[in-house]
C-alpha cells in the first residue's frame, strides 16, 4: 500500500476543490472495493452524477467539469463534492448557509464559502429557476420511470449465470454499468429537487419555526426503501404466528436458513418473493463489492429473527397513524403562522407537497441506480464463487480486489494474479476503521494514508447527565429509551427490542431494525439523507448528525429524542 494514497484515489477537482465525508458516509460507510471503485464508480457512477447535475441545470457541460466535480475517492473512501452543493445552491439563488443546513446539518467545522468569479451564471439560473418552479408543481417524472423499466428490465433478462463461462460472466458485468450514467439522472435531480420544499417552507415559516418542517413533511408514502422493510414485518408475523418457526429461530441465526425451511410454505414461498423483489438491497448497497440480501440471504433472516420478537402493537403502519395526528398539528400551525394570505397558503400547500413527493421520488432514483449496480454484482459473485470452488483463489470475495482491466486475467488465468488480489485484500482492510479528515479541500496537500490515525485512538469528552447533544432534525416524535450502539450489521444480534438504536450512519438495509427500536440516534445525516427519509415512513424519532454520538454515548444510556428539534438529552447513566 502506498504512503500517500489509495490504489484507486482520485484526484480533486481543481475548479470545485472543497470536499466532505458528511452525507458520503450514508452512501458509502465502508472503504470501497478496488473494482467497486473502477468499473463502478469511476468509470460510471461519477460521469453519471456530473451528468445529473447537467439534467438538473446546475451548470452545462460545456463548463468542462473535471471527473471529480460531483464527488471523489480519497483514501479509498467516497467523499462528496461540497463545492458543487454550494454552487448549485447559489445558482439557485440560495443562500449559502442554508446549503449547508440543508445536505450537511450545519456542522461547526464546515470549511467557510471563498467564492469564485464563475460562480454567478446567469443561464445556470435562468435552468435552476424554471427546474425549481418545476418541483414547486409537477405531479410526474418520465425520467424516473423510464430509468425504472430500464433497471427492472435488467433482473426479468438476466442470464442463467451459472452456465455462462468466466469470460461472459465478466461481459454481463461490464455491459451493465454503463446504464447507472442514466440512472444518475435521475438520483441527481430527485436529490436536488427534495430540497426546493424544505427551502421554501423555511422560508416561510421562518428561523424560530424551522424544527416545524420536520414533523410537517412527515411520511411521503409510497417510499421504495421502506418497502421492504413493511415485507419483512410481513415475514416476522409469520414467524410469530408458528410455534415451530419460533422454535427454529430460537436456536441462534446460523444456520437458521435451513431449520426453516419447509415448516410454513407460506413463509418460504413470502421469503423467495421477497428475495426476487429486494435481493439488490443490503448492507453499503453502493459498493460492487458488498454482500446484498441475495447473495447473502441469512442477512434477511437475522432482520426476520428481530422483527418477530415484536408484538403487534409495534407495527409500522401504528407508528405511522401516530405520526399522522402530529403532522396534522403542524399543518395547522404552520397555517397559522402564514395566516389567511392566500399566496402564503398556496405556498404553504405547494412546498409541503413538493417535500413529499420528492422524498419518495428520491428513494425511487437511488433504488433504480442499486437494481443496476446488483446486476453486475451478481456475475461477479458468480465468478468468484466459482474461481474459490476450484481452488484459484483464496477467497470468492478476492475478484472484487481486481481492478477492471484486470477481469480478463481473472477469467482467463486466475492463479497468476491470485497472490496479488490476495495482498490487495489484505491492504484494503487496513483501511476501515481509519480516522478519516471530515473535510478535504484540494488546494491543499492532502494528509498522507499512513498519517491518519485509527478510531477510538483521540479522546472524546463522554456525555454527562442533563447534556442535550444537537443534531438535526430527521423524523419527529418524543420518545425515551436505553441506548445500544450499533456500528455493523454485524452486529444486530446484540439489540434488544426497544433499545435506542444509535448508529453511525445508517443506509437502507438498516431500516428494518428501526422498527424493533425505540428510535434512533445517528452520527452524520440530516433531513435529506436516505436513511432519514425512510425513518420518517417508518414512524421513527431520528436525531441525525448528532456528532460522534456512537462515541460519546455508552450503551445503557437513558436518553429522551426530540425528533423535530434534533436534540438528544442525556437523562441517566449507568
């Protein structure tokens, strides 16, 4: 491994140089994979998102923006392009600082704003001003759907893998990534487009009324990352309902799979379904390299071995009847706030339906860019389960340790790049648990690779009682409870049911244990990040971007979660 850098690091932008892990880590929370990095990422994803930022009128392409203007990789892991939030913002006639409040929760240590004289264009206004007017009001997006069929179209057609050869396997990959370019149109404009309600609804409420917009956007409704979630509640009350079942998982998650099976048809008939309609999900769902619900299906189980613990009055659609009556609440007082004005009204109604429709919309997007990314993972996985089976590589997960141009050598001769690949993976794990700078900006040296220290090797200040620690707003609600830090998936065997989950950060695949908690507390996000939009379908107070909270915070913590306001206050410890 290099002192300086990461095999697949990029450079920085030179016109759009200020980077941050802040939002980053709720795409990708774990160091990438080598191939993950290079035929997912750099050789698609970030063209895909500079074109989206095109669809979306940021700016026009004939600007030239570098390959890293959207988001980089440094360190082997995603950093996202603050520099471009920024501009987008400020063509689009916001203020900088609600930028910042908006995508990054008004963290202390955000770099401060240094403009630049091309900034203001005026045509890149002219786009985001009829783009906005146009989230202000439309009730459909072709696009979307049209990136829908064609990611859905890729699951109905796929090939019997196990009969391709290890040179087609690598095809089919390869001629699949090059449709998330599309797809990111999509994620692009439905991201940026969530935040034109937020905006005006602070606008208009005002500074004093901001923890109102929370509870106001409330559920969206029809939100494609939270539907399986309600699928595995589904699969939990089946459990439940089967003594024999209980027992079965009783015994512990390993191997629970095959205890299962051929109990209840109609739970093994619901769990196949469930794996053909959200097998792409899974834990860091943004990497090539990561394991998804259908290649590793006892992931699924152990959610189910949770959910199933539950009693009835904890389903989702109870949460959300009670959310319901709150978000009613804040409509009327959001009413009277705007008072009888009946431009303030109109605004009030459009930005409130705008907020919602593109949260849902936005989850739609990301799942189209994850339905394509599955489908060149899964002959991939193929290709190295088959190279481990016949003893050509230590481990199935080492093609990931490849790099594009090295796929031909693994599908050809395997044992010559064997030991490599083996190496890599070993350097490549030396790169999780890394004390990573939270902010980049590339007119500067970057620190070496070898300089960052390790987490938990800086003291941090522990939470005393009576601290109220602030975060943003993710999901409303007023809830207490004992806290139980939560940093893998691997981990999901240690939370008991009720238990604040504090986590940090949390991707879609996490979202089923928010219905086993009593809420959830989480290191970095803000109202707009995924997983936030999806703990408000689920009924969840949130806390999000509360800083280092998995660090200060100790198991066993009471705490009580303003989920409105963002606060988290420290009421006793153990």
């Amino acid at each position: 491994m290099s002192e300086q850098r990461w095999l697949v690091d990029t450079e920085p932008s030179t016109r759009l140089p200020v980077y941050t892990r802040l939002n980053a880590s709720d795409v990708l929370s774990d160091p990438i994979t080598p191939l993950g990095a290079d035929l997912g990422w750099i050789q698609n994803i970030l063209p895909g998102w500079n074109f989206g930022y095109a669809s979306f009128g940021s700016y026009s392409l004939a600007e030239s923006p570098d390959l890293t203007a959207s988001a980089a990789i440094f360190y082997g892991h995603l950093y996202v392009n603050m520099s471009m939030s920024r501009l987008t913002g400020i063509r689009g006639g916001l203020p900088v600082e609600l930028v910042d409040q908006l995508w990054y929760g008004g963290d202390p240590d955000i770099p401060p704003y240094v403009a630049h004289p091309d900034d203001e264009n005026a045509d890149a206004s002219q786009r985001l001003q009829a783009r906005n007017a146009w989230a202000l009001s439309t009730e459909d997006f072709p696009e979307l759907e049209e990136d829908r069929t064609l990611a859905d179209r890729l699951r109905t057609e796929r090939p019997d893998l196990s009969v391709l050869t290890p040179a087609a396997l690598v095809a089919r990959a390869r001629s699949v990534m090059p449709l998330e370019r599309v797809a990111w149109r999509g994620e692009v404009v439905a991201t940026n487009c969530s935040a034109v309600g937020p905006a005006v609804l602070g606008q208009l409420l005002g500074a004093e009324h901001q923890d109102l917009i929370v509870t106001l956007v409330g559920a969206a409704g029809d939100v494609d990352s939270a539907l399986p979630s309600y699928a595995l509640w589904d699969l939990g009350r089946l459990a439940r309902a089967d003594d024999r079942l209980m027992a079965a998982f009783d015994e512990g998650v390993e191997g629970v799979g095959a205890r299962v099976r051929g109990i209840d048809s109609a739970f093994d008939a619901q769990l196949e379904q469930f794996l053909l309609d959200f097998g792409y999900r899974g834990p860091n769902e943004w990497d090539l390299g990561s394991v998804s619900w259908e290649t590793r299906p006892e992931l699924v189980l152990g959610l189910v071995d949770r959910l199933r613990l539950q009693d009835d009055a904890a389903s989702p659609h109870a949460r959300l009847a009670d959310h319901a009556s709150a978000t009613d609440t804040a409509l009327k007082k959001a009413e009277d706030i705007v008072g009888d004005d009946a431009d303030g009204r109109a605004t009030l109604t459009a930005a409130l339906a705008s907020a919602r429709r593109f949260a849902a919309w936005r989850e739609r997007a990301k799942t189209n860019c994850i339905k394509v990314l599955h489908e060149a993972r899964v002959p991939l996985v193929e290709l190295g389960r088959r190279l481990f089976s016949e003893g050509r590589l230590e481990s199935a997960d080492h093609v990931f340790m490849a790099v594009d141009a090295e796929l031909d050598v693994l599908a050809s001769a395997p044992e010559s790049i064997a030991p490599v690949l083996a190496q890599r993976h070993r350097d490549w794990k030396e790169l999780f648990g890394l004390e990573l700078p939270t902010f980049l900006d590339g007119r500067e040296a970057f620190p070496p690779l070898s300089s960052l220290g390790r987490k938990g090797q800086s003291a941090i200040e522990s939470v005393q009682v009576g601290d109220v620690l602030q975060g943003s707003g993710a999901s409303p609600g007023v809830t207490q409870g004992r806290t139980r830090v939560i940093t893998s998936m691997a981990a999901l065997g240690e939370f008991e049911v009720g238990e604040i989950l504090v986590a940090p950060q949390t991707d879609p695949s996490w979202t089923p244990l928010f219905m086993v908690s009593g809420g959830a507390i989480t290191d970095v996000g803000a109202m707009g990040s995924h997983a936030m939009i999806v703990s408000r379908e689920l009924g969840i107070a949130c806390a999000a971007g509360v800083q280092a909270a998995t660090r200060r915070i100790p198991d066993g913590t009471l705490v009580e979660i303003d989920g409105s306001k963002g606060t988290v206050t420290i009421l006793e410890l153990t």
